[in-house]
C-alpha cells in the first residue's frame, strides 16, 4: 500500500506540468464557484443585512410595556439605568448600544427651505461612541460628519429625506415634540451630516440625534427606550435571545425584554423582494459548469496516461494496484487544486465580503431618481467550502475512474500503442 | 413733636397702604377666582370650529353640554361629522362615530392628537378647570389689553405631565375672562396663542363668543371657535354623559 | 487551400471522437447553463416587474397633479374623479383595464387595543387583472362592493388573532381632514407575494372606503394596464394630454419607470443579477477556454508529426483552429438547444419552492416560471461559438512555432 501511495506521490511531482495545469482548472473551477455561491448569499443576505445594519439591529431589549405600545413611542417606558444593563452585556460578550427613539414635529422655516412647513418624523437619539459597534452608519456618511457625544444642536439625516425636502449641511431646522410625561418641548438643530446607506427606508426617514441632548430635551433623566445588540453573522439569533432574556432575569431586570430581529421585521417594510429558491437553482447551475470542468480536465488528464497504464500492466503489477496508484494520484491533483480553489476562493471572499463591488459606476448613468448605494458584498458560507473541497477531490478520484477502467480493459498491446 | 413724626408716618403710610392691602389679590386668589367664573353647573351650546392649514380653511358646527368640570358631550352637525361625538367622563375620551359598531376610547398619548386638524387637540379638550392643581401662578403686572385692565399672570407647570409648561394669561380685572393666554416651552419658546375676539353676557359673568387660537410653530395654523347660542345652567338629563347614552 | 484544410479537420474531428465529445460536451454544458441562467433571470425580472405593476403603480398610474407635493400628508381631498376620467380611458385603444384605488393610513381598534395599518380601497372587479384576490385567498372570500367587508393580509391576521367573522373598527383622517371610524367584518384573509403587504395591509371595497372618508366620487389613484407592446411613457403622455384636453384638468400621469422610488429599487435588484450573471459567464468561458487547450497540449506529439511532414504555421494554426470552431459550433449548437427546451419547459411547469425563507416569516411561497428569449439563445451560441474558436487559436500558434523535433519528443 505505502509503496502505491508512493508511486502516486512520485508521479505527481513527475509529471509537474500537467499536475499544475489541472489542478489550476480544478482551483479555478471551485474558486468560481465559491465566488458565485458568495455572491448569492450575499445578495439574499443583503436584505436581511439592511434591516440589521441600519434598522433593527440583531436584538432590540425594552422594557416589557413598551412593546404592545410600540407604535405610540412611550416615552415613559423606558429602560431606567441604560449603563447597568449595557455594561452587563458587555461582561457576558454581547456588544450592545443604547437609543431612545422618540416622535417629532419637523418644523421647517423659509430661511433655509424656501417655504415653510411641518411634518411628522421619528428621531432616533444616539450615543455616537457606541452607536457604531452595533449598526453601520459610520461609513454612510455622504456629507458632512458624524455626530459627536453630547453634541447639542446637530442632527444627522437620510440622503433621501434631505432630498426630499431640500436639506443641506448647515441649514437649521425646529424639532417640536411631547417629552416624558407630556409636556412640550422643542429645540433647533442644525444638519451636521446626511449618510446614505443601502437601505431605502432609512434614507428616507432618518433623523438622528446625541441621546444625551435628546435625553435633557424630554426628561428622560438617563432612561432610554431601547438598547440594541448586534451578533456576529453566524450567530443563532433565538439561542441567543434566550441566553439574553436569562442573563437579564438572573440580574433581576425581569422588566425587560429581548426580542430578536425577525420579530421586529414585520414593522419596516420589506424591501425588495427577491426569489429565494431562484438563487439555488443558479448555484445549481454553476456546479454543474464547475463540475463539467474538473470532469473533463481530469478525463484528459487521465486518458493521455494509458500508456503509461499500460507498461505497468506490462511489467506485472496488478489491476487492482494500479486503480488504485491512479485514484490515489488523482485525488493527490484533486486534493492540490482543491486547496488551491479554496485559498483563492478565500482570498475572493475575504474581499467580497469586506470591500465588494460597488455597483455605483453603473447606476451614477442612469435616472433612477434617487441615489442609492448599493455595494454587492458576498457572505461566508462554511458548508460551501466544504462542499467545494469535497468536491474538488471526490469528482476529480470519481472520474478518473473511467479512463482508468477503459485502459484496464483494452489489452495491453494496444495500451501500449495509445496516442 | 418731632419725636412723634415717625409713628405718625408709619400710621400714615398704614392709613394709605391699608386699603390696597385689604383689597390685593393674590395670584392664586385671581385664578381660583377665573375658574370659578367659568364654571357652571351645567350648559348647553351651540358653536362652530372653524380651522385654517395648508390646505385652506374648514368649518363644523356642533352642539355642547357640560356638567361641572369633569364631563362634557360634544355633537358635531356639520355634514362632514354629522352625527360624531366626544364624551368626556371619568376621566376618559370617548369618540363615537355613526358607522363605527363601538366607542373609540382615547388615551394616553392618543389624546395629543388634534380635533378635526385643528390647533386644538383632545388633550386640551380634557383639561381640567382646576388650574392650581397643575401650575404654580405668578402675578408679573397690570396691563391695559383691548381697553381692559388686567392681571398679567406667569402660570408654571408643576409636573412634566402637564402639556404647557408655561402659562402666560391677561385676565380681565372685572370679569376674569382671561383674554388673552400664551403657551410656552419650559425654555419660553411660544407655542400657542390664544385670544378672545368678542364676548357675551350670560347673567352676571362675561364669555368668550369668539377665540381665536394660533399655533405659534406652524405658520398659516390657526383656529377659530365661535360660540352662537348659550345656555347656563340647563336642565340637562344628566344620562348623556353616560357611555351608554354615546351609542345611541 | 480552406476546403482540404477543412475536409482535414473534419476528419480530425471523427478521428479521435472521444477528445471531440469531451471537448464538445464542455461547450455544450457551458452554453446550456448561460441560457438556463438567463431564463431564470428574466423570469425573476418578470416576476418583481409584475408584483410592482400590480401591487404598486399599474403600468401607468394617474393622480392629482398637486398629491406628490404634499405627499407626505396623505391629502385625501387630492384625487382624481375616477367617473370622468374613466371613458376617457376607455377609448384609448392602448389601454386594456384601469383600477381606481385609495390608500389611507388607519388605526384598527379591536376594544381597546389599537395598531396602525395601511388601507386600501379597490374596486375588487376590476382588480382582476392587476390582483387576482381570489387566488390568493387563504381563507374566507373577497369583500363585496357596497358592504361593510375587507381582506387582511394573513400575518396581520395570525398576529392579530383575527379571522373571517370578526369585526375591527377603523379610525381614520378623512378628505375633509377630520377623523371618522367605520365597522367593518373581516370576510377574508390574503396571502400576498409582497411580503411586507401580508405584514400591514387591508382591503376594503372602494365605495365604502370613498363613503368613509368622505371622498365622494373621488379616488386617490388611477391604475392603468396596456396592451402588450405599447411603449409605457409614450401611452402616459398621450393620457395626459388627452385629460387635459377634454377635462381642463391638469394630472400626474406616469409611466411605471418614471415612479421614483419603487422603480429604483426594482433596477437595483436586476442590477445585482446581472451581475452575477457576467461571473458566471466567465466561468462558462473558463471552462470552454482550460478544455480546448488542454487539448491542444494533448496534441503536442500529433501537431509535431505534422510540422515534420510539411505542414506548418498558418496552416497548422488555421487547421486547429477549424476543428475548434466546428466542434463549438455542434457542440455550442447542442448547449442553447438543451437549455432553451428546458427553460421553455421549466417557464410552463414553474419552479415551486416551497422551502422555509429564512427571516421573514410574511413570506409565502409562490412560483418561478423562466423565460426563454431566442434572441439571447443565439447570441449565447455565437458568443460560445466564438470564445472557443479563439481558446483554440492561442495554443495552437503556439504550438505551431514550436520545432518539430521539441513537438515530437512531448509525451
């Protein structure tokens, strides 16, 4: 067996050319599949993304009244000592922020917008040291520039709401609203920043402001509304939840609850649909292509052996041993190229998922009215690596059987004589 | 005699000062005195709420009872509301609506909701005539007003729950008919307007037959509430202010 | 000289069969999987364009020309008279059925518990050809024009606790921008492809609703459906113009393309897709490319012989370069067939995916039917045809500098 083993071994190296040719077809042939499978899974993560990054974050803890009055925005259900529980989470490894979202009259004056008027918003107040652990907005910023801890007068606001009623940095705009308990209130803030990010809604209603001010502005003597925590991608989010709401029991806090993203997602709007099942049927597809390669690289590289096959027929050794010096030297280029396509793959990914495409330079040519931003990242998939290297070898060892069978049945002359 | 020039200037400056001393009010005595007066056991009347926004101006007609402070029935007669009703009882909102099968009940931050789009809104509606429960009053002056003397009152809200947390009102000296009120943020930013335009007489106390109310934040908001016919003290079948009677 | 070079080639090609067929059935696989990827691309283009026309905007959508300015208001008393514009439309040959709607934000009250929802009056007759309502009933049946009734989506229902029977009270602003509340029963529940109008949405008859808000003869919007084949931009000019003309009224009228937001988020989506579909291009490319010239590499030995015996450069290039291009041809030929069939086959059946969406649980399954276009067929094959013949010209020029006794010698 080892000597077998060896003689596969040996001809691998041997036969250096032809290895590295077919085993490059193999990496490329899995490398693209990776890509593409990252890419599909990106795409269908992309939604879900949207939602976790700028909207709901991946679990939201209120206390336990506020959520069947969700829509009126309680004020006066608030979390009481936001620090405790944050810091609480944090000795249990969750990363957490906290946020007091709160309704407003936007007043606008002609000054700066040409004409006056009012309009119903939701400000979202931030603790802009933290706020960025947990949702994304930092890289937003389309113009102008965060917001600071404690900053008193600015806000920041969506690209497409800015748009909509003609904000630019610096212009000065009247939040009205009721504080906690009722009383009105109402403070001038200036536009600092306006972000644009991959989610529509948000572009479209954003308003953000220093939690601290907002705090001040209606009473809330350090409570807050929410506290938000975002887990790591391949986080079980419902395990995750009940480890929370026991963490939280177990501290005496039983006033509050954790609720996962899914449950808050049927607030905000989807936004686009995309077809799920269509996505597998592409990956489908790009297996059968990257098989199709491998299958055939591996088949020529087989069928140009024969000769090679034959003259160890030849000298003696046995069927049996010479199957298996072939199979094992095809799953040695199997193997090679399998690794390879995964480190490329790898290095794809790692780029995809942290940089991707920006489809921007397409769309800046067309009217699509409103900007958006939209960068197509890829997402880690641990099964799909797997499944290429299993792949890669398995489907390389597999075909490679036909060749081998073919040139064990014919006899050995003509073996011999093969070209 | 010079050593008796100070105690004759003391009695002479009690003998002038002593009947403004008698007669002052004080802050609290001028508003308990403004709530009383427009307080009745019962009333009937009729109005109409006429509002202006963006959009242009609107008018409903409606009927109102009240019984002492705390209940009140409003039915709107106006095409657009015909048959709408908000009973205000035990300390609660209801609306009924013809088409609706039961009663809207307001609450909470519901009640900041405007009547009818106007600069009125339900929470103002309920608001109770016990002014000094919710605010510590201040007399700033005197001031002369549309030819009237009155108190220059600062009203400052006692807890968060209260919707203004400053008050200023011009009250009338002689009928305490608060003229004139303006609403402010703690900080003084002017929120509301509200101003008296005309009144009636209505035995020996004085009304408003037409206010005006502007919301300060808006531009081009305001309100108008007239009141046509008046009724003090009617007998009134004190049933209607039952939710049972609401549904009818 | 080409004929013989081609009767050559040919032979080549017959010659060694099993090379061919590798050679070829890589091609072929290539090309078949483009095509199926681009049926089921347009499918879903189709399938999101449908769910906006129908849910959404129609193919032309037709409002008062003051509502955008003050959107954000939701101002009823800014509609269009649905009575007169109506035979206007229906003398335009291009326009097929139109629907009036009105969408109102509401509060729904079920004793004291409250939860704002989005309305929507329809004419549920009309709606026929933009929402089949009664297809995608799930429980229940669609409201009647002129009662009290109204479709819920299904998740509001579960969430809600509400079934076909129970009554809900609706509080809403009205045209005259004061409030009014109606009673109305709940006859059905609705499965929606949208996912987010599962979540939020009810569906009352349009008379009630006008009734409710006091809209009179009144309706917010006006969606219109085409004949298929008219150019939607041109069609929305023409309606414009023609209400203007025989009203005196200035309209919003546009096509599907021209309203902003939903359309923007549609082109983003078939952005993507394409996207991937240029990287699985290359893949197919790739893979023509690595096969046709691992055989030319396997062909060193042969290529030598034939230098040796005479033949050599542009010859021997154009000689390897046939038997590429006649064996991409067939086998190119072989892959958009197999593809178009099964596209064609799989647009008629549908793909019914039926496995759990992750997220959302408003979703519900619905069916994917690909599209085949022969345009694209055939631009698929020519581009296989072209990219394999230029896989096999690289390899074989180098090949044919090569020295006949270097070919000779390669094992």
């Amino acid at each position: 067996m080892k000597f077998i083993f060896t003689l596969a071994m040996k001809n691998l190296f041997r036969y250096k050319r032809r290895t590295i040719i077919t085993a490059v077809a193999i990496a490329a042939g899995l490398m693209m599949y990776l890509l593409v499978d990252s890419l599909l899974l990106g795409v269908e993560q992309e939604s879900e993304r949207n939602l976790i990054w700028y909207e709901t974050s991946s679990i939201r803890i209120h206390q336990t009244a506020y959520w069947p009055d969700r829509q009126l925005y309680p004020l006066e259900k608030a979390i009481k000592d936001p620090r405790k529980v944050i810091n609480l989470l944090k000795e249990n490894g969750w990363t957490a922020t906290e946020r007091t979202v709160f309704t407003a009259d936007m007043i606008l004056y002609s000054e700066d917008f040409g004409e006056d008027g009012n309009l119903g918003v939701l400000v979202t107040a931030i603790d802009p040291e933290s706020d960025n652990n947990v949702f994304h907005f930092e890289d937003t910023l389309l113009e102008g520039r965060f917001l600071n801890k404690g900053e008193t007068n600015g806000i920041l606001i969506g690209s497409w709401f800015a748009e909509d009623i003609g904000a630019k940095i610096g212009y000065w705009i009247t939040l009205l609203t009721r504080g906690n308990g009722g009383f009105y209130e109402a403070i001038d803030v200036q536009v600092v920043g306006i972000v644009n990010c991959p989610n529509p809604n948000v572009n479209r209603t954003l308003i953000m402001m220093d939690k601290d001010t907002a705090g001040t502005l209606l009473g809330m003597d350090g409570a807050v509304t929410e506290i938000d925590i975002l887990l790591p991608s391949r986080a079980d989010v419902d395990i995750e939840v009940t480890k929370i709401q026991a963490v939280l029991e177990a501290a005496g806090l039983s006033d509050l609850e954790a609720r996962s993203w899914r449950e808050m997602a049927k607030d905000y709007l989807a936004i686009a649909e995309t077809k799920r099942g269509g996505t597998a049927i592409i990956l489908f597809l790009v297996f059968i292509i990257a098989a199709v390669g491998i299958s055939n690289t591996m088949l020529m590289a087989m069928y140009e052996r024969t000769r090679e096959l034959g003259m160890m027929r030849a000298m003696g050794m046995s069927d049996n041993h010479i199957r298996l010096a072939f199979l094992f030297e095809a799953g040695g280029i199997g193997f090679l190229g399998a690794i390879i396509g995964i480190i490329l793959g790898a290095l794809g990914n790692l780029y995809m998922v942290n940089i991707g495409f920006d489809l921007g330079f397409i769309m800046r040519n067309m009217d699509l009215g409103y900007r958006i931003q939209s960068i197509m990242r890829g997402a880690w998939s641990v099964k799909s690596f797997f499944i290429a290297f299993i792949a890669g070898v398995g489907l390389s060892m597999i075909v490679s059987l036909f060749p081998i069978r073919r040139a064990l049945k014919i006899d050995i002359p003509a073996c011999l004589r093969h070209q | 005699m010079y050593k008796k020039l100070p105690l004759l200037l003391i009695i002479g400056v009690l003998l002038f000062a002593l009947p403004s001393l008698l007669f002052a009010l004080t802050a609290d005595e001028i508003i308990g005195e403004m709530d009383r007066l427009s307080t009745f056991e019962t009333t009937y009347s009729i109005g109409s709420i006429q509002t202006t926004d963006r959009f242009g101006t609107k008018t409903s007609q409606f009927k109102s009872w009240s019984q002492g402070k705390k209940d009140s029935l409003i039915e709107f007669t106006s095409k657009a509301e015909r048959g709408q009703k908000i009973l205000r009882t035990e300390g609660s909102l209801y609306l009924f609506y013809p088409d609706a099968e039961q009663l809207i009940r307001m609450q909470g931050a519901a009640l900041r909701q405007s009547m009818l789009g106007s600069d009125i809104s339900y929470e103002d509606m309920t608001e109770e005539k016990n002014t000094l429960d919710n605010y510590t009053a201040k007399l700033e002056r005197e001031e002369t007003f549309k030819g009237r003397e009155c108190y220059v009152l600062t009203l400052t809200a006692k807890t968060r729950s209260v919707a203004y947390p400053i008050q200023k009102i011009w009250v009338d000296k002689q009928t305490y008919l608060v003229w004139k009120a303006e609403y402010s943020t703690a900080q003084g930013r002017l929120l509301k307007v509200m101003e008296v335009l005309d009144t009636f007489n209505s035995g020996n106390r004085v009304l408003p037959k037409q206010s005006k109310i502007e919301d300060k934040m808006k531009k081009n908001s305001s309100t108008l509430m007239t009141v046509d016919s008046f009724e003090a003290n009617p007998k009134l079948d004190r049933s209607i202010f039952t939710l049972e009677n609401l549904t009818w | 000289m080409m004929t013989k070079l081609s009767k050559i080639a040919f032979r080549n090609i017959f010659r060694n069969l099993r090379r061919s067929i590798l050679s070829g059935a890589a091609i072929a696989v290539s090309a078949m999987s483009i095509v199926m990827l681009f049926g089921l691309l347009d499918g879903m283009e189709h399938d999101m364009a449908n769910n906006l026309k129908s849910y959404y905007t129609g193919e032309v959508r037709i409002r008062n020309v003051e509502f955008e300015k003050h959107e954000r208001y939701n101002p009823l008393h800014l509609g269009v008279d649905w009575k007169k514009i109506e035979p206007i439309l229906a003398d335009n040959n291009s326009v097929v059925t139109a629907t009036p709607r009105i969408n109102f934000p509401a509060s729904m009250y079920l004793g004291d518990e409250t939860h704002g929802v989005m309305g929507i009056g329809v004419d549920f007759e009309r709606e026929k050809a933009f929402i089949d309502f009664a297809s995608i009933l799930q429980e229940g049946r669609v409201p009647q024009s002129g009662k009290n009734e109204m479709l819920i989506g299904f998740a509001l229902a579960r969430d809600m606790h509400l079934t076909p029977g129970d009554k809900v009270t609706l509080l809403s602003t009205t045209a005259t921008r004061g409030t009014n509340a109606i009673t109305m029963e709940i006859v059905g529940t609705a499965g929606f492809p949208v996912a987010g109008l599962n979540a939020n949405t009810i569906w009352a008859p349009i008379d009630r609703v006008q009734y409710f808000l006091r809209m009179g003869d009144l309706t917010q919007e006006i969606l219109v459906l085409l004949t298929d084949g008219t150019d939607e931009k041109i069609v929305a000019t023409q309606i414009q113009d023609e209400i203007q003309a025989k009203l005196g009224e200035e309209t919003e009228t546009r096509s599907w393309q021209n309203i902003n937001m939903m359309y923007s988020l549609f082109k983003i989506a078939k952005i993507s897709y394409y996207f991937i579909a240029v990287f699985f291009f290359v893949l197919g490319s790739t893979v023509i490319i690595n096969t046709t010239m691992m055989i030319i590499f396997e062909r060193m030995r042969e290529i030598g012989m034939l230098s040796a015996l005479g033949m050599h450069g542009s010859e021997l290039t154009k000689l390897f370069l046939l038997e590429g291009f006649f064996i991409s041809m067939i086998g190119s030929a072989v892959g958009v067939i197999i593809g178009y069939v099964g596209t064609y086959y799989m647009g008629k059946v549908g793909l019914n995916f039926t496995e759990a969406f992750s997220g959302m649980d408003m979703e519900i399954s619905s069916i994917l039917y690909p599209e085949t276009s022969l345009v694209k067929t055939v631009i698929i094959w020519a581009y296989a045809v072209i990219i394999s013949t230029l896989a096999t010209f690289i390899p074989s020029r180098r090949a044919s500098k090569i020295q006949p006794v270097e070919a000779l010698r390669y094992v």
